[in-house]
C-alpha cells in the first residue's frame, strides 16, 4: 500500500511504502546486497539507509507477530519504505530490483 506522508523531524518524503513481508530481520538485512544492486547502504538499528543516484531511501523494519496457520508459524516483518529526490524512473527501478530479491514464492 503507497501513500503521502511527511515525517516530522526527517523532512518531507516524496512517497511512503508500507509493506508486510514474510521474513525476519536478519533475513532482510541479508538480502539488502542484492536488492540494492551494489549501491552502498546504512544499517541503524531497524532503519536503513541507501542513496542512490543522489536522492535517498530510508526504510524501517519492526517485527511484528507471527502468522500461525495451525502448526506452520510464519515470521513477519513490517517494512516502510520513504523515498526522497528520486524521479518517478528511478524510484520504479529501484523497487524492481528490491522486489527481485526479495518477493520469495513461485509463479
């Protein structure tokens, strides 16, 4: 789900993406190589940071309680994207390639 939002103290934010996602943080953390295609990034604590061509992507991970479906217990992992001084191009681009690395399941 996308939505406008502006994050008092940390400035304005072009867009704001909230997601669940069906891994752990140490798992997330992991694939950030990959899904940031070799551009440098910042782990904070439960925010990382990432600038690529020259704007900014800050995202927030808080765990949240496991989905039980009878004896299966799957782990799950509130993520919010922020996105600052990225084109329409290269926000688009970016959420490719992360989606790449990080959707898991068949099709």
């Amino acid at each position: 789900m996308a939505s406008q939002d502006n994050d008092s103290g940390c400035g304005d934010w072009d867009l704001v993406i909230d997601r669940e996602m069906g891994c752990t943080r140490a798992e997330f953390v992991g694939w950030m190589p990959g899904a940031c295609g070799g551009i440098a990034f910042e782990v904070n604590g439960n925010r990382i940071s990432i600038r690529p061509g020259g704007g900014e992507v800050m995202i927030t991970v808080q765990e949240a309680a496991p989905r039980r479906l009878g004896l299966l217990c799957l782990p799950v992992l509130s993520v919010q994207m922020r996105f600052r001084g990225l084109s329409e191009s290269a926000r688009a681009d970016f959420l490719k390639r992360f989606d790449m690395f990080t959707r898991r399941g068949g099709g």
